[in-house]
C-alpha cells in the first residue's frame, strides 16, 4: 500500500474538553482509515488523552454507501491496529473510548441506552454485547450493521487481552499491568 501523500493523515477532529482534559473525537473515513499507526500517532501527538473514534458511513441519495464511507474490514483492521500500539503503550494514558466500553462490558458494568430493533443475526450473535448492534444510522434493512464484519474481527481479536484486564481489575490490580506482561512476554 502506497504511503499518504502528506506526512498528516487527513484528520477531521472536534476538539472538545471534558474535565479539563483534551479530548478528541475523530472521522474515520476511507481515506485516513488506511493509516492507522500513523493517524493515531498524530492524535497522540496532540496530547489527547481521551479519544473517540467516528466510522464514517454515509449514503448516498439511493441509500448506497459514498466512496468517503469507511470500509467494514478496514474498519476491523484500523481498530485492532490502533488498538494493538495501545494496549502495548497507552493503557491508563490515552483513553480509548470503544476500548474503555468493551472493557467495562467484559468487567460486567454494562452500559444502559435506549433499546432498538436489531436484526434476527444480531440476537444471536456473540458481540452484540459489546457492539449493542451499533449506530441505528449505520444499519442495513435488516437491522444489521454495516459495519458488523469489523466490530466483530476487533472484539474476537481483543477478547484475550481485555480478559487479562479483567481479570487483573478483579484482583483490585491496574490493567497497566498488562502492558509490562507484553515486554516480558507473559
């Protein structure tokens, strides 16, 4: 895959304070979703500390997904990706807002909203817990997720590390741990 032609990935960001902390929420579009490592390494740079990622996913007149709408794999992949550099160096530093649900679903503190119709797959599908069945907007006819594909490679691929978290939550331990178990490789 060729390089971005700029050394900045096309970042669409609100900057927005929450407690006096900088927090970032962020498009997540065709183009800048194909840069993960790069993308979050910017965002880091700009010493945000709480993160929320925004898949973009818009149609067109005739209900068709726009070529700027990120892709349901890539959006797997930037996910587990990002997710990889933060689990290595930023858990307690940046907060992850997806990373922080999944987490606190795993840790059994659900999060409440609002209830709507999802589809048949949906109910019985594994993730639901974590995904709720997404964004009504980012849904198809049937009630299932555009985006289900990369919701569903991001929760199988986290799964291990957000149980070890857990469990170190559990033991009245800080999930920063987890991050010197992966130097050391335990």
């Amino acid at each position: 895959m060729a390089k971005p032609a700029s050394s900045r990935c096309n970042l669409d960001c609100r900057h927005c304070f929450y407690n006096d902390t900088a927090y970032l929420s962020v498009t997540v579009n065709r183009q800048n979703s194909r840069w993960p490592e790069l993308l979050y390494q910017q965002l880091r740079q700009s010493g945000a500390s709480l993160l929320q990622f925004i898949p973009l996913m818009e149609r067109d007149e005739h209900g068709i997904l726009t070529v700027e709408s990120v892709e349901p794999q890539v959006w797997g992949t930037f996910l587990t990706t990002v997710f990889d550099i933060w689990v290595r160096e930023d858990i307690g530093r940046v907060h992850v807002r997806l990373f922080d649900v999944v987490l606190n679903e795993w840790c059994g503190y659900s999060r409440h909203e609002e209830k709507t119709a999802v589809s048949t797959d949906c109910q019985r599908c594994t993730v639901l817990r974590f995904c709720h069945g997404d964004c009504p907007k980012h849904r198809d006819e049937s009630g299932k997720s555009v985006l289900c594909a990369g919701y569903s490679a991001f929760i199988d691929y986290t799964a291990p590390h957000m149980r070890v978290m857990r469990d170190l939550i559990r033991q009245h331990r800080s999930p920063t741990e987890l991050m010197a178990m992966l130097r050391t490789g335990r």
